[in-house]
C-alpha cells in the first residue's frame, strides 16, 4: 500500500543533476566535507563491530545517505537557489548525528542492531527531501512524505539495495518516513499558511506524529494486510524515527529556540510574507508565542522508550524555561515602543530573551 502511494511522485530536476553517490560525493566535498568524515568514521566503528560482516550493507548505506543529504542541500539547502531555513540538509544531519547518537547512547549493551541503525540514519538523510508538496493525501500521509519517500527508494535503488534481498530496510524507511507526517490541526494558527506542519484530514488522528498509528492506518488503508516480523520491525523504528525527527524538544535550550526561530522564518518566506512587514511581525509573534507552548506541551509526545529515554530529562527542563520565556515575551510586547513590531524584530526580541532564559 505504502508503495503504491509513493509510485505517483517521479524524479526532479534535482535528482537527474545529482543521479548518484559519486556526484553527491564531489558536491560534498566542496561544500560540506565534514559531512563525509564523520559518517565514515561513524561506520568504521561499526564495521568492527560487526566483525565486517556487514562491509557491503555499509557501503551501500553509506552512498545512500550521502546521496539524500547531498540532493537535500541543493533542493532547500544551502547548495541551491531555494533555501529553507528550517528544512534543509542542516536539519537533516541534526538527526543522523546529534539526536541518533543520543538514542544509541541509552540502548542497552546488546540492543545495537546494525541494520536498524542504518535504517534511521536513511530516513534522517531522506525523510524531508520534499518540502513543495502541500496539503496531505487522502489516506492521512502529507504529500511532502510521499515525495520524500519515493525519492529515498529510488535512492537506495541507485546506491545498490535490492527490493527483493533488502525487503525488510525498504518497508522500515518507506513506513519510517509516512510516520514522520505531522499532524497539527487542533491548532489553527499554528498550521495557517505552514509548510512544516501538515493539517492532517485523518479523523483517527489525535494530533502529532503520525508513526504510533500506522498499525490503525494499515488497518483502515490495508485491510488484511499481514502483520508479519518485518512489519512489526518497521512500525517500531518508525516510532523511533518520529521521535528523532520531533527531538528538538529535547535539545539544549537555546538550539530548541534556535529551531523554533528557523521554522518561523521558513513558514514567512513559505506564505510570501516579507520579514520586514507588520503583518510578519504578528505572525511570528503568533507562533513563538503560541505556537511553540503549544508544540511542546500538547502536540509533542514521545513515541518509542528509546525515545523518552534520549530526550525526556532535557524536554522536561526546556518546558520550564519555555514558559519563562513565553511570559517575559508576552511582558516585552506589552511595552509601548513595540507596538507594529515587524517580523525581524520579533524574531530579534524572542532571541535575545531565549538567551536571558539559557543563562
């Protein structure tokens, strides 16, 4: 089912000027050659502890997740001409670094399974590629995430995976990223005019990823569909991955603003708003102040005890301090000088009082 939804997004211009690992390679290493070592190293240690078993399954995941952070950068990153502040290869490699490490960190000593690993490093590097695909499919999933979606497949097609052989890594990505959809509906200003929220038309949706429910959408969309050991694998990294991809909760304070700072401008530049205007000014105003208490304390929950484990302690602490700052930004914004605030103001205001609430 989940196949047959992507099969409808075909290949980009993006894609056919980068077809492969060897072309995304030499863009990284003009641009973003840290990228290159650090994945390297990363799978240097793992090929010793699989006693190099898994040397070509590496190799292939490797080129994969170089190719999809590589068409990432040039799609809405900082390698082309349609940046997006929030959803570019940056925020890709937040999660195939910074937050998996975390999640690995808290596994038990034999909970480290090579393949699952590899699994979430492919849906941190391919689980955003789209972002111009708007509203959300009939069945529940966005269209941004069946785009994305298609695309890591073809991917993984181009850097030697095999949908026969590798049946069980297709399932767990394809159902790993149509799990990362978002619903945020219950809150109207936070998903007026914004790309990085979907406004979910599934009525069993009660708000947040959609991972946790997949086994429900399975069976509303699939009836019958058999829920066998790889399925299950899948709808459990699945819940891992929207836990990833929803980790910013549980970042140090100042990344957590930092984020919620780039999404505001990404959702401005999204609706034609110039950060310049008034009208900018409340729309941020709108979303930092309420749409991140929101985010936080009643859309935002934890989807897997990986998860809770990695990220809990942090999201607790930055829930206290988001409510500090909510309140000193709500005073600041009372204070006659800032009547007709334009965007950068806001923007510029909520920073330096994030810092005053880090300290």
């Amino acid at each position: 089912m989940i196949f047959q939804l992507a099969a409808n997004y075909l290949a980009d211009a993006i894609e056919r000027a980068l077809p492969d690992a060897g072309a995304a390679r030499e863009l990284l290493k003009q641009r973003r050659p840290d990228v290159l070592l650090r994945l390297h190293q990363r799978h240097e240690q793992w090929r010793i502890q699989s006693k190099r078993r898994e040397a070509p399954t590496l190799i292939k995941a490797e080129d994969a997740v170089i190719l999809g952070i590589a068409r990432l950068g040039l799609r809405h990153g900082h390698f082309g001409s349609d940046l997006h502040t929030y959803h570019n290869e940056d925020h890709a490699l937040e999660l195939l670094f910074g937050r998996l490490d975390r999640v690995l960190e808290v596994l038990p000593p034999d909970g480290f399974h090579l393949r699952d690993a590899l699994v979430l490093e492919l849906f941190a590097a391919g689980h955003d590629l789209h972002q111009r695909e708007p509203g959300v499919d009939h069945s529940g999933i966005g269209h941004n995430e069946l785009a994305s979606l298609a695309e890591t497949l073809r991917i993984m097609d181009a850097c030697g995976f095999d949908r026969v052989r590798d049946a069980d890594q297709y399932l767990a990505v394809a159902m790993a990223i149509a799990g990362s959809t978002f619903d945020a509906s219950s809150f109207s200003a936070v998903t007026l005019d914004d790309p990085g929220v979907h406004e979910a038309s599934d009525p069993m949706s009660s708000g947040g990823a959609l991972a946790p429910r997949l086994r429900e959408w399975l069976g509303r969309e699939a009836p019958g569909t058999l829920v066998d050991a790889a399925m299950e694998r899948a709808l459990s990294l699945a819940c891992i991955a929207a836990d990833l991809d929803t980790g910013n909760v549980g970042e140090a304070f100042l990344l957590f603003c930092e984020s919620a700072r780039r999404l505001c401008e990404e959702r401005e530049m999204r609706a034609g708003r110039s950060l310049g205007s008034v009208e900018s000014g409340r729309s941020c105003i709108d979303f930092l102040l309420h749409g991140q208490a929101h985010y936080l304390f009643d859309l935002h929950r934890f989807n897997s005890e990986l998860g809770e484990r990695a990220f809990a302690t942090a999201k607790a602490q930055n829930g206290r301090r988001l409510r500090a700052l909510s309140a000193s930004f709500e005073r600041e914004l009372l204070r006659p000088e800032h009547i007709g605030l334009s965007g950068h103001r806001v923007l510029a205001i909520y920073a330096d009082l994030a810092m005053q609430c880090a300290a």
